[in-house]
C-alpha cells in the first residue's frame, strides 16, 4: 500500500513540475537563459513522469 501512495505522489509531482515550467517557458519565450532553466525543468519532470509510468507498466504487468 505505501508503495502505491509513493508511486502516486511521485506521479503528481512529475507531470506537477513538467507542466508548471512549461507555463513559465512559454511565458518566458523570448528571454534566452530562461528558456534554458525552464527547458532543463521540463526535462525533469518529463523524466520523472517517465519513470514512475514505467514502474507503475512494470509492476502491473
């Protein structure tokens, strides 16, 4: 059960973190060392969402 929970929250927090700098990447388009600190975000979120959706693929199956 714990490690549902876990798995659960690491999920929201991925796409959390993937989608909120993708909102400030947009909004800070034109401003190039922003676009890379946002872009650097967004890759980390999509690589947590990543992960736990393939735990969750591997632990299902």
């Amino acid at each position: 059960m714990t490690g549902t929970i876990f798995t659960i929250i690491g999920l929201l927090i991925g796409v959390s973190i993937a989608g909120a700098s993708s909102v400030y990447l947009k909004r800070e388009w034109s401003d190039h060392e922003s676009r890379k600190i946002y872009g650097v975000f967004v890759g980390i979120g999509a690589a947590v969402t990543i992960g736990v959706v393939v735990k969750i693929f591997v632990a299902g199956f």
